[in-house]
C-alpha cells in the first residue's frame, strides 16, 4: 500500500501482507513524496501489518516507511503521525524515515513527526527509526525481538540525523545481536536528542548508545548535546552504555539500571569511531549490580565484542559525580560524591510487563492502556518520584544549524 505525493490523507483499519517469494525490496505501507514541497496532515493508523517479505540488505523497505527526496525541490513532511499499528514479522526495518535533505547545505527536515502507541515485533533489522527530522516524537511504543535476521548493526529505537528527537516512554526488548544490539541509540549528524522515561531489557547489544563518525563536515556534524534521563535498564546484556566517535556534551542522568546475578558485562564501554567521546557526565545514576560490572574502552574487537581494558585515557572528560554503585564493579571510575555499597541483592519487584500476542489483533487497545499504566507505576517505583513526560519541541530560528 502507497501513498505518493499526497498530503491530508489518513488510511486506517487495514491488514497488509506482503510475502510473494522471492524476498525483495517490499513495503507495508509506503509514505513516499519526491519534489513536492512541503506534504502535509497524512496519518496511518490502527493498521495491521504483517509477514513482510522485505529484504534485509537494505533499510529503506519493511513495515511502514515514510520518504522524503528532493533531489529537483526540497520536500518534506509537516504533521505525519504513526499511531496504534501492529508491525509483525516485517524485514528489514519496522518504521522508518528516509531523507536526502539531511547535510548542512542541504538541511530541510520534516516536522510535526509523531510515531505513538505502535506494537513491534519479530523484526529483520531496526524497530523504529526516524531520520531527517526535527522536533519528532517517539512516545509509548513496544519494539520486542528487533534484529531477528538482519545482518549488521541493528537498533531497537533511535534516530539518525535528526534534531530535538524526543524518545520516552517506550519498551524496547530482546533485540539480538551485539554488533550494536541495543534497546535505543541516539546517532550520527544529530543534536538535541532525549532519551528519557523507557524500559529497556533483555537486550543483546546493551541499553543504550551514542555513537557519531569523529569526521565532521557538511555531511556529519557529529551528535551534540544528547540527554539520556530517567529510564530503567534490566538484564541488558554486552555494553550497558557505549559511547562512540564524534559525541560531545552528552548527559546520562538519574537512570537505574539493574544487572542480573548471572551476567558480566561492560556497564561503560568507550570505543572509537575516526575518533573518541569527549565531555560526557554521569550524574544521580543507580547502577546496581548483582553480577560483574566494567568501566573501559576499547583495544581491540573480536567480531561483534569488543576487547575492553579499564579506564578511559582518550577520553578525560567522561566524568562521574553522585552516583550510587552497588555490588561488584570491577575497575570501577571515579567518583568524587558516589556511594558506594560492595553488598547487593536484588529486591523482589513486579517485572511482569504485559503481554501481547500480535496473531489476535483485536486485544492491542486494550493492552496499550494495560502496558502505558505498568510503565508508569514501574517507572515511578524505580526513579522514586512521579513520572512528569516531556513535550516535543523543534528548533527556533536561532538554533537553526550553521551553513558550512
């Protein structure tokens, strides 16, 4: 199903297969305007879509895809919203945007983007991943089993070359894979991106990643000013947080992340990308260990694992203040206010997140209140205070970025 260079449009209340033999470039839904200008008001709601035989060679075809080129006129979305979908056993990508309109020289990003309530599952590659857009919102999604086939490096939820893309309230589980693997990324060419108020657990690759090529230009102005707050972490597996590359003035803030009695794993992992982080502060954050915890950066890589040795020598300015640590770190960082208790077991909570099964799509409203009301009650227990979301914003004229 496609919607071409149109605008005020909204399809809704469909089921869409696409799963003819052999696999190839194949969509859901595509959104696609080519040299229109500025599209505006398409919406796609309470849509089933599922068993898209895509291919996992590329990013740019799966469950629902929204794009924008102007190659002969700059063209963008204004208003699309994404809302209550079921996207189920899709390759490669579950919602995503592409753009060509994403260098200094050539920067006309999409707004009002509103990806809300959607269910994901059994995914080839990424879950959800806008791009060339500024001021998105990502709010109160489910993507679980991201990275089912695809080859690669593959991401639960992120963005790339966006600005003030806002993420929150969202769970992200069991992507597999650890050449990335993780639940969220903010990544290459973006500014201003929050992380804040999501669950992420039983990921492969980690909880989160920030990560941009070092090599700045016209094409890559790195990734700036990140904030990843208030979230929750469990039983992620490989790097807990990774930060990669070209970023700067990252903050990690009043997160609580939980490490199962099982596992050994690298909690801050720093690796190279043409390049190394620099000015990242961890502050007011529980790491709470029941297993092994590392702190270090990269040496070497063996496959998808990177070899990690303690410290951050590349990076002086990843710095710790009002942290709590407890039970086993090894090589721990330092940290002038920390509390630090070497004796921790976990306390009995309720992890038992609602369930979805994707074959009976009848169930999904009701399971959208049941899960949005478990993430609140969880998130208030765990941060212990209420949980106040955030509102979208987009650039003012002054934040606008620079021409090269």
């Amino acid at each position: 199903m496609a919607i071409l260079n149109a605008e005020y449009v909204e399809i809704s209340g469909l089921e869409v297969t696409n799963d003819g033999l052999p696999s190839g470039p194949r969509f859901g839904v595509l959104i696609s305007q080519q040299d229109t200008g500025v599209a505006r008001n398409i919406a796609v709601r309470d849509m089933y879509i599922h068993d898209v035989r895509g291919t996992n060679q590329r990013k740019d075809n799966g469950g629902i895809v929204f794009r924008a080129l102007g190659g002969k006129r700059a063209t963008r979305f204004h208003n699309l919203t994404i809302e209550r979908n079921i996207i189920w056993r899709v390759d490669r990508s579950g919602i995503a945007g592409i753009s060509d309109q994403v260098t200094l020289d050539n920067w006309f990003p999409s707004e009002g983007v509103v990806i809300r309530d959607n269910y994901l599952e059994d995914i080839g590659g990424d879950g959800i991943v806008p791009r060339g857009a500024d001021g998105a919102l990502v709010e109160h999604n489910v993507v679980r089993y991201a990275a089912s086939r695809a080859p690669g490096y593959n991401v639960a939820i992120w963005q790339w070359s966006t600005d003030n893309t806002l993420i929150q309230l969202n769970e992200a589980a069991f992507t597999r894979g650890r050449w990335d693997g993780q639940g969220f990324d903010s990544d290459f060419n973006s500014r201003g991106t929050t992380i804040a108020y999501n669950f992420s657990h039983d990921n492969e690759g980690g909880f989160v990643l920030i990560c941009s090529p070092g090599r700045t230009g016209p094409e890559n102005i790195g990734n700036q000013r990140s904030v990843v707050r208030a979230n929750v972490s469990r039983h992620d597996g490989a790097r807990i947080i990774q930060l990669s590359g070209g970023i700067s003035h990252a903050r990690i803030e009043g997160n609580v992340i939980h490490v199962g009695s099982h596992q050994d794993v690298t909690m801050v992992a720093a690796t190279q990308w043409q390049g190394w982080p620099s000015d990242v502060s961890f502050t007011n954050n529980l790491f709470a260990i029941a297993g092994k915890g590392r702190y270090g950066h990269e040496i070497g890589r063996d496959g998808p694992n990177y070899v990690v040795a303690s410290g951050f020598p590349h990076s002086p300015a990843i710095q710790f203040q009002g942290n709590r640590f407890l039970g086993r770190h090894l090589d721990p960082p330092e940290d002038p206010r920390g509390v630090w208790q070497a004796e921790y077991r976990a306390a009995a909570a309720d992890w038992s997140i609602p369930t979805f099964d994707p074959a009976h799509p009848d169930g999904l409203g009701e399971f959208l209140v049941s899960h949005r009301s478990w993430m609140m009650a969880m998130l208030a227990r765990e941060l212990g205070q209420p949980v106040r979301l955030l509102a979208p914003r987009r650039s003012t004229w002054m934040e606008a970025r620079p021409k090269p």
